[in-house]
C-alpha cells in the first residue's frame, strides 16, 4: 500500500478487517481521508485464478462504467487495491427491485459485444475441480461417480446446442461469480458488479443461474430470474440451458468447497446446498416436456 500510494505506512491509518469472501479475504484502510479496500487470495486460490485473465478482464470492462475503480491489481499475487464505496449495499436477493436492477447490469454487459481472449469452459472447470480434490485430499460424496456422470450428460447435451451450424447460442462476455454480494448499489442510484476474477466467454445464460443457485432460490424463483434477465417468457431451450446450468453450477461449486475444506477453509451446509441443486435440477430437466437433446437414446 505504501508503495502504490507513494506514502509513508504512518498515513496508513484505520485499517480494519472485512467480513471474509469465499475466495479471498480482504480489509478496509484509509489514506488522506478516503478510504480503500485491499483484497488478499485465500489458501489454494492460485490454484483456482488466472490473475492475468482477470486482469484483461478489468482492462476490457472499463469503458462500461459498471465495475468498481481498481487501482492495483497484481498479475503474479492476485493482491488488489480498488476504491471504498462509502453508503453503499449489496443487492437483496428478495426484493425484487433489487433483481432487476442487477439483471439490467448483466444485460448491458452481455449486450456490449465486448471479448476478452479466454472462456469459462464448466467442463474443464469440473474436471479441474475433480483433480484439484484428489490431489489435495478432498473427500467427496457417496453418489458422486452416479451424480457426476448425469453432469456429463447435461454438458454433452449443452455441447450439442453451443456447436450447432444454425442459430447458434450466444456467446458473450460473462461474469460467471453473479453473486447477489458482487453488486453494490451505491449512494448516487448506481450499480456496480464487482470481483471479475472468474469472468470469460460463455452463454449469458450461465450468469442469471448463478446468482440464482447463489440465492438460494428455488425452482420458480429461478424462472421468475430468468423471465426478469429476458424481459420476456423464456423459449423452452432457453429454460433448459438455464437449468442445466443451475444444476452444473452447483456440482461446480460444491466441488469448488471441498477443495477450498481441504486446504482450510470451511463453508458448512453452502457444499451440500450446491451439491442439492445439482441433483435437482438434472431431475427437473429430466422431466421437461420435449426435451430431446438431453434424453438418451
């Protein structure tokens, strides 16, 4: 801090920790009267960021205007120094209100046209995770070989929709880590969509299921989401990309704990709950109506 700022550590002053994110942790300080926030990684997340990939990011998104001012970013330690936003909240997951103004942002986002140069493959995310959990001694679940070969098949299935020659799927600029907590709604009305550390090319639709699993919401408070991101009814692909990766993004990111369990991070009932939406959400997809892409011959 002392160096990026070009002040003595004695002007560093009130330095306070924050409450802890999944990924990282992170405290508050002050310098000449304002404040600023400097995230630190968490055990392992080296192993699960490219520092480089999130800092194209940032340098992508600036012109947009909708992601907090970041003043340091270290490529190699993943060290970042960004603006405090005094007065300002999180989104709330029950209000309404609050849903809409965050799909709005996600839909400026999807709808820029901007690229960065690397994609978010769940695929190879999964398979990562997997070995990740291995290695370090993770201990998984009893149905997992029976749960992850229904994952296979719901990415087999989505590989399908994204490779067609026709009508292909869009693919766009997505932040992938949607979390409710990642937006702020500042003082002045606006709304920022902070962390972009796993962000890449991927369906939009990866980010509206997100932040559901995120929520904690159910099957109709996921629709409600999807039908608020479109401002329309869903076509019926368009809900079965939806929930299959409500029900990828669960296997992920409970394999994303027990990683981060093995290395010395606990996160509780947050594993099973992901895990929960996995299985969930395959059986729902089981069950919808035409689906042929997902159904076995």
């Amino acid at each position: 801090i002392s160096s990026v700022f070009q002040v003595g550590e004695s002007e560093i002053q009130d330095i306070r920790c924050l409450k802890s994110g999944m990924t990282n942790k992170s405290f508050l300080f002050q310098i000449a009267g304002k404040h600023y926030i400097c995230r630190i990684p968490g055990p392992g997340t080296e192993l699960l960021v490219n520092r480089r990939e999130e800092a194209a990011v940032y340098d992508c998104i600036a012109p947009l205007g909708i992601s907090e001012h970041v003043i340091y970013l270290n490529e190699r330690s993943g060290y970042k120094i960004s603006q405090y936003y005094e007065g300002a909240r999180t989104a709330r997951h029950t209000d309404q209100n609050d849903m809409r103004a965050c799909m709005q942002v996600l839909r400026m986002l999807h709808g820029s046209g901007l690229e960065v140069g690397h994609a978010f493959d769940i695929r190879e995310r999964i398979h990562f995770y997997e070995r990740l959990c291995m290695a370090h001694g993770g201990t998984l679940f009893e149905d997992y070989e029976t749960v992850g070969g229904w994952m296979e098949e719901l990415m087999d299935g989505l590989d399908q929709i994204h490779s067609r020659g026709t009508d292909p799927r869009p693919r766009v600029l997505a932040h992938i880590d949607s979390n409710v907590d990642n937006f702020l709604f500042l003082e002045n009305g606006a709304v920022r969509l902070i962390d972009w550390e796993y962000a890449g090319m991927c369906d939009p639709l990866i980010d509206v299921a997100m932040c559901a699993i995120y929520s904690y919401y159910n099957e109709n408070e996921l629709d409600w989401l999807v039908r608020t991101y479109l401002e329309r009814a869903p076509e019926p692909e368009e809900s079965l990309v939806a929930s299959s990766y409500a029900a990828l993004g669960g296997f992920l990111w409970s394999l994303w704990a027990v990683y981060k369990s093995a290395v010395g991070d606990e996160f509780g009932e947050y594993t099973l709950i992901m895990y929960r939406y996995a299985k969930d959400y395959y059986r729902k997809i089981k069950k919808m109506e035409g689906n042929k892409v997902f159904q076995k011959s």
